[in-house]
C-alpha cells in the first residue's frame, strides 16, 4: 500500500466538502461586491478556530489583529520582507516553499541549538511540517528566541487537522500566527483561504489590502460558508478512527495532525518520505477519505514541485 501513499501533504478527499465547496464557489458569484462578507468572515474565523475542543492554544486572544491572506505562504512573504535584513531560520523537515524563497534573496539556516544570533528571525510550523505533532523543544527554542530578541512567525496551517496540540502563543518574540483551510477541507487547495492574526497594525502590503476589501471575495464566501458548517475539529473527529486502522495495518505512528503516520527511520522502505529530518511522514489521505480520485493536475504539480527543488 505505500506506494500509493503520498510524501506531500494533502487534504482528505471528503465528498461531503468536496460537493459543498464546489456548490459554495458557484454562489459566491452572488456576493462578489458584499464589502460585509470579509470583515464578517475574519471574525467569524477567530471565534471558530478559538473554539476547538480538541486543541489547547493559549493566548490567540492577544492577535486580534485580523488580516485575509491568499494561503498561509502569502503571510510569509510578507515576514521574508520585513525582515529581509536578518537570517532566516527554520527547523529541518519544516515547511520546503522558506527554502525555495531563500535561494536567491534571504541568508537561510537550519536551527542549531543554542546557535541562534540576535539577528535572526524564525518561522516554525505548529503543528510541525514533518511529523504533524509539536515540534521539539519548541518552548526551549521560544525561550531562546524571547531572550535575544529574535522574531517569530507561527505557521499554523496544520491546526484544522490536528489534536491535542499544545501551542503557548504568550512570547512577546511571536509578532504572528497563519492559519489555513487549504490544507483540512478538500477543494479549497485553489482557493487560498488563510487567515493572518497579529497583535497589532502594521500598515504593511497586507494591512492596506486588506483595508481596502483588495482581497479573493470568493474566498471570503467559501471560508465563511465552511466554517458555519463544519466545525474546526471535524476533520480530526471525522478521520481519527480510520488514521488509526491504516497506521496498525502499516505499522506507523499515528501523528497529531490526522493525515499523517509516521515511519520508521531504521526502515528503508520509508527511506523515500525523509525530508531532511528524524521523522518519516507519510500522507495517509488518498487512503482515509471515501473518494478515490486520481487527478492528473497533481502529477503535473508534483512533476513542476521536484524541478523545483532540483534547481
């Protein structure tokens, strides 16, 4: 079965979400010029996300500034910007697209403990971009981060699949968190549906955008629709059982983030789906959802993915 498994994280293909997107995207032609719809949606999105009983993140209150961003990668740009005149850190098996953007413009390192400088920034993903758990020593490197002064952009785009996550937001280094829809609610991978959340105004590119509605009205009625819907645990709620039976059948570990099971990193078999760290993730969504689709635009992707990365 591995091999139809998947090293690229994907939404579970849910015919429920799926033919509710596909209804959403149609009438939200209705509501391209509804100014409400996207300050309504970016409220409505703090309370639902805010609402997990599954997760325990401390502190959101405190970023109650609240912008749309067209996926969690346009609220990096942004962080890569201000910040253009420091080095960027990320953990290894973190998220690939900071190493792609740092090719040519931004000085770029692995995390090194107790190596950070003052002139650093950092973005981490919570849940990790590699195993869909917490990353480790994650409250060790936001200590580090907090004593040198070091700004810190929290890439939550995994939180809408995930429990049982344990995120302390209460570090004055945090200047930020992202949240997405792409990655839980199938359909949505086009939409770039993210949600920005700071502590304050900043009148940076998406500040001023967003103050003038410059946003994806589209996305703002999807997001909106989905998250009256569905609640933010229902991927997780829905799909926990099945990860679990695919895992013992594999022999995997079940990660926090439901997608996902982790392998063996003495098992060469699962030597294909190492990204650079300790961890083995393998996507498990092709095999939990009740839609067996094969869409030949994802071998395109992926084909224009490993160009990419070799370049």
């Amino acid at each position: 079965m591995l091999q139809k498994l998947h090293k690229a994280g994907r939404p579970i293909p849910d015919s429920e979400i799926y033919e509710f997107v596909q209804k959403s995207v149609k009438d939200s032609t209705d509501y391209l010029y509804e100014r409400d719809l996207h300050p309504l949606f970016l409220e409505k999105f703090h309370i639902w996300i805010n609402n997990t009983q599954n997760n325990n993140i401390k502190g959101l209150n405190e970023f109650d500034e609240l912008t749309y961003v067209h996926g969690t990668s346009q609220s990096f740009d942004n962080f890569y910007f201000k910040h253009n005149n420091k080095r960027l850190v990320i953990l290894k098996g973190d998220f690939l697209y900071h190493q792609l953007c740092a090719k040519n413009n931004i000085v770029f390192h692995h995390y090194e403990k107790n190596l950070l400088q003052s002139g650093d920034c950092m973005i981490i993903s919570v849940p990790f971009s590699d195993s869909g758990n917490e990353p480790k020593e994650l409250y060790d490197i936001l200590e580090e981060c907090e004593a040198k002064g070091i700004p810190v952009w929290i890439d939550a785009a995994y939180m809408v699949m995930a429990g049982n996550i344990q995120l302390d937001l209460r570090y004055n280094c945090i200047e930020g968190i992202s949240f997405s829809l792409t990655k839980g609610f199938y359909g949505c991978e086009r939409l770039r549906i993210g949600v920005r959340m700071k502590r304050e105004y900043e009148d940076d590119g998406i500040d001023i955008a967003n103050s003038m509605s410059m946003v994806s009205a589209v996305g703002c009625y999807v997001g909106y629709e989905i998250i009256n819907k569905f609640s933010c645990d229902y991927i997780y709620n829905t799909y926990r059982g099945r990860q679990e039976i695919i895992c013992e059948e594999l022999d995997l570990v079940p990660s926090k983030s439901v997608i996902f099971g982790l392998g063996d990193k003495f098992n060469k078999e699962h030597d294909m789906y190492n990204r650079g760290s300790d961890y083995r993730r393998i996507c498990l969504s092709n095999e939990i959802g009740d839609m067996k689709l094969d869409k030949p635009e994802l071998n395109y992707f992926n084909s224009k993915f490993k160009w990419w990365v070799r370049k």
